[in-house]
C-alpha cells in the first residue's frame, strides 16, 4: 500500500499510544480517550494513518465512558 499523501511505498509499522482530547472548553468535562493502535508511518513525508477500535470509536460518538472503555 502506498502513502495516501505523497504515494511513497517507504512505510513502517509502529505501536502508538494516543490521548484523544475533546476540543474546547466543554471538552475538559468530558472523558479522554485512550487507544493503542498499529500506525502506519510514511518515513519520506510523516503521514500517519490509524484505525480507532469500535469500543473508542463509540465512546467519541457518544462523549460518555463505557463500562467497557
């Protein structure tokens, strides 16, 4: 698979830990979400590209902590 921004085939897989923030001052009320996902890096222009899991996907959907998040 190519680089979605520059096309480049010069890619590398990495763990990440990413803190997903929700933006504004009503977003310090509300929960940060944690996920671990497989990034894919370009290592010629730094695009990165991620799939957030459903669980985390569901708890930015909805701005509520699940019993399982």
């Amino acid at each position: 698979m190519s680089c979605k921004q520059c096309t480049s085939q010069n890619q590398q897989s990495f763990n990440g830990e990413l803190a997903i923030h929700f933006r504004g001052l009503d977003g310090l009320a509300k929960p940060i979400v944690w996920t671990f996902p497989e990034l894919l890096v370009c290592m010629d222009c730094g695009f990165t590209d991620f799939t957030v899991p459903e669980r985390e996907l569901n708890v930015l959907s909805t701005s509520q902590l699940s019993s399982a998040a």
